[in-house]
C-alpha cells in the first residue's frame, strides 16, 4: 500500500457567488415600498497551507477533487446571502504548485504559508443595491459570478540542510539513524528506503535537518529505477554528502566509480553545481573497507572534496562529520539574504489604458471584446431579463465599448462577441441606437442582444442589403 507521495495533480473548484436578488418591499397601505433585493454571498476559496505535521501528499492521492462551498443568494427585505466557507488544504512544508504547463506558481516554505490556488466567484447585488435616482425600481439583479476552476500540481520537495546520496546499500540508512534521531528501515539489500527520510541533528549551537535520498543508480536522472522521483529532495540541501560503500561485495564497482556515477545523474538533473561536496568512506569498521579508504582517500582529496572516515555500525568519526556539516550549513545559512519587510508595490494603470481590447476575428467573422469589465458584467447578466439587459448595454457604452467598435470599423449587422473563444456572448451591433435602457420602447428591452445569427448567415444578409441598394440605385439613375 503507498504510504508515501511526493507528487499529486490536484483539481481544485472554487465555490460560485450566490445570485442578488430583485424583490420589492410590500407592506399595507405602501404597496410600492421601493426595491429591498439583497445581495448574493462571495463563493468560498480554495487556500493551501504550510502543516509542519503533514509530511506526505497521500491524501491528495486518493481524493484529487476539492471543491469550496457556494455562496448564498441574497433575498428580499435586504437581507444579503451567506459566503461561502473556504476550503484550507494542509499541505507539507516545501510544497511546490505547478501549473499544467509545468509553470510554478507558488513555493510554499514555512509554517503557515499560504496560496489561494482557486478564488471563489463575487456574489450579484440585489436590485436595492442597482437603485439610482435614473432607475428607482430595477426589475433585475446581477448574477453571482462562477468560481475559479483549476488543474494543479502539487510536488513535495524535501526541507533539508544535508543531502545523503549514494547507491542503495552504501549505508545512508545507518549512518542518519547514529547521527539523529530518525529511525529508518534499514536492511543489506538495494532499495530498502523506498521514502526519503529526515533527521533532525545537532552539533555544538548549530542544529539541522538531514535528509537520505534513496534509488539513486546509473540512469536515474533519465528515469531509471526509483532515483528520478526522490532527485527533486536534493534541491533545497545546503551541502551534498557522498556515501561511498567501501566493504561492497559487487566486483563491478568501486567507491570512486560509484562516485563519478553519482556525479553524472547529478549533473544531468541539474541545478545543483553551486552545492559544496563531502565525501563519506563508510564502513571502515570492516578490515578490507579500512583498506580500501586507505587507497582511495588520496585521489579523493586530490580532486579537491574534504573525505571522512565513518563507520555507523561501531559509530567512529560521526561526531567529527557533523561538525563539519554544521560549519557549511552555518555559513550557508548567513549568506542568505535576509528576508525584508513587507512592501506594497503600487501599480497605477496607464492613462490610456481602456481596460478592454477590441479585436476583429477573421476566422468567426465577429468583433471580439475581450477585458475583464465587460467578461465580468457578461457572466453577471441574466439574458432572459430584458431590463438586465438593458442595463449591460449601459454600462458596457460607458466604458467606451461602441466607441472603439466604430474606431476598430465595425458597421450596422457586424457580429461582435464578448468573451473567449470558448464561452463568449454573440449578438449583432446597432451602432445607431444610443445604447441604455432609457431609449428602449419598453424598460429593459434591448434587440441588440438577441439570439445570435451564424457569421455565414451575417454575410449573406449583408450582401442581400448591398444587392438591394445597388438594384434602387440603379432604377433612380438609368444614365
């Protein structure tokens, strides 16, 4: 059974705002009373946050579909509806969030860290809330805008001062378990740990974590064996430390080799030339590994690493290796930048900065708006009420929407969409009218927004009217 998961695709689904609502207060002897419609409730978020306690993703494995609660609808007498409550998912500390493109859109270090991977969708206002002294009654609310919907990835990388790598077997198990606390599974067979472990060890002031990276072979970095999953646990590390197996019963290999091996899949994950290097002769407990550490520390410091002799069995020259590991992660630790206090960068927008873009699709054969204004007020309008309508047509001509679809050389009958590709709302423009609820023959009532015609249809009707005006033409002027 997996007990341990580093890496999740999580399919996160904020909670949609409640609709506002369009009510009258009624009471004897005041049968108008004015609007009372309140408000619709804000859909709750889907946050993630840093648990020291959850050291796994394995929950996320077995239920990748979190979703927030909706808000409330508003409801008459100006009572506004419930938010809706947000959804906090714990996460470990050095989580990583992806997007589906591989993008990184957060790295969530420290306890108590925050994201909001989803943002719940704004409640409607309610028709009290829409009441001007040009529109005294509105007969509509705004609709409670959908909450995000995102694909995530989630990938746990290891918080650790020390990265133990080596081949399986070389006695990285033991040596965390003698130098912390930890008590890792540790058998004489390859890939034992199946699961990075941490260890927490202290030496003199200085106290770190340290962290066994398992599955490491010759191809790892390409995918080969277990070796690829756990590479990412290295990243964060201030010092790598090699343990070399010098007592293996292999005839194929050798301590040095096993070195250059370890080396190359390092370098072919890449990211992690800047980290010092230690090397561990390990198992000097045993005669012939005595030997051979003899042999081989030469070559070793001669390539410039600092060599330890250990033996985790008879517990030999630990205490001299974890004040050496304590000395580089002391330093790493001052040269890190100090984290500066909290500033708020203001943004201003661009004088000339409209809000929205008017584009003309070859392709569909329609004007598209697209802007975060007019897609929000589109997705907030109820289309089967004439008056809300109405209402989008206002606010949309006050933002300057007709202006630049006559600028862009949109004409009489053109198709423009508002919106994506995907989910856009199409009608056919009048740029004659003068746009609002006020001109309309009944309150509300807007033909612009219609249902929409195909762009084929569009084109064959404006050649149609070309036709018909060449035909009167030509019967007014014979000459």
């Amino acid at each position: 059974m997996t007990t341990f998961v580093d890496r999740v695709e999580l399919h996160v689904a904020a909670g949609n705002g409640g609709h506002g609502c369009a009510s009258v207060h009624r009471e004897k002897f005041k049968p108008l009373g004015g609007p009372d419609g309140g408000n619709g409730g804000r859909g709750g978020d889907v946050i993630l946050v840093v648990d020291q306690s959850v050291t796994t993703l394995l929950e996320y494995h077995h239920s990748p579909h979190r979703k927030a609660t909706n808000g409330k609808p508003g409801e008459g007498g100006n009572r506004s509806g419930k938010d809706g409550q947000d959804l906090v998912l714990t996460v470990p500390d050095g989580t990583v969030v992806l997007d589906k493109k591989g993008n990184v859109l957060a790295d969530l270090v420290g306890e108590g860290t925050t994201f909001v991977a989803a943002q719940g969708g704004r409640g409607g206002l309610g028709n009290a809330a829409l009441a001007s002294a040009r529109r005294k009654a509105p007969g509509f609310a705004l609709l409670g805008e959908p909450g995000d919907v995102q694909d995530i990835v989630l990938e746990l990388k290891t918080v650790a001062d020390v990265a133990l790598v080596g081949y399986p077997s070389a006695g990285k198990s033991s040596l965390i378990s003698v130098l912390s606390a930890a008590k890792p599974k540790i058998a004489d067979y390859p890939f034992t740990t199946l699961v990075p472990n941490l260890g927490v060890v202290t030496a003199g002031s200085t106290v770190y974590t340290i962290a066994d990276v398992p599955g490491l072979i010759p191809g790892a970095s390409q995918g080969r064996g277990l070796g690829l999953e756990f590479l990412r646990h290295v990243e964060r590390c201030s010092v790598l430390v090699h343990v070399l197996d010098t007592a293996t019963l292999e005839s194929d290999r050798d301590p040095v080799t096993d070195l250059d091996v370890i080396e190359e899949e390092l370098k072919q994950y890449g990211g992690l030339e800047d980290r010092p290097r230690i090397v561990v002769l390990n198992k000097i407990d045993i005669p012939d590994g005595q030997d051979l550490a003899d042999m081989i520390r030469p070559d070793l410091e001669e390539r410039g690493y600092r060599v330890f002799e250990v033996s985790a069995v008879a517990r030999t020259g630990l205490k001299e290796l974890s004040f050496a590991l304590a000395e580089i992660v002391a330093k790493a630790r001052a040269a890190k930048p100090k984290e500066e206090a909290t500033r708020i960068v203001i943004r201003p927008k661009a004088v000339d900065d409209a809000g929205f873009t008017v584009t003309y699709d070859e392709q569909e054969d329609v004007y598209r708006v697209r802007g975060e204004k007019p897609e929000r007020w589109v997705r907030q309008t109820d289309f089967n009420n004439d008056e809300a309508v109405g209402y989008l047509a206002d606010r949309l001509n006050r933002l300057g929407v007709e202006d630049e679809l006559m600028k862009a050389g949109a004409r009489a009958g053109d198709g423009v969409a508002i919106g994506s590709e995907e989910n856009a709302v199409v009608f056919d423009w009048e740029p004659t009218m003068v746009a609002g609820a006020e001109m309309l023959g009944r309150r509300g009532e807007d033909h612009r927004l219609e249902a929409p015609r195909p762009a084929a249809q569009r084109r064959r009707d404006r050649q149609a009217e070309h036709d018909e005006a060449q035909r009167e033409f030509d019967e007014f002027n014979p000459f």
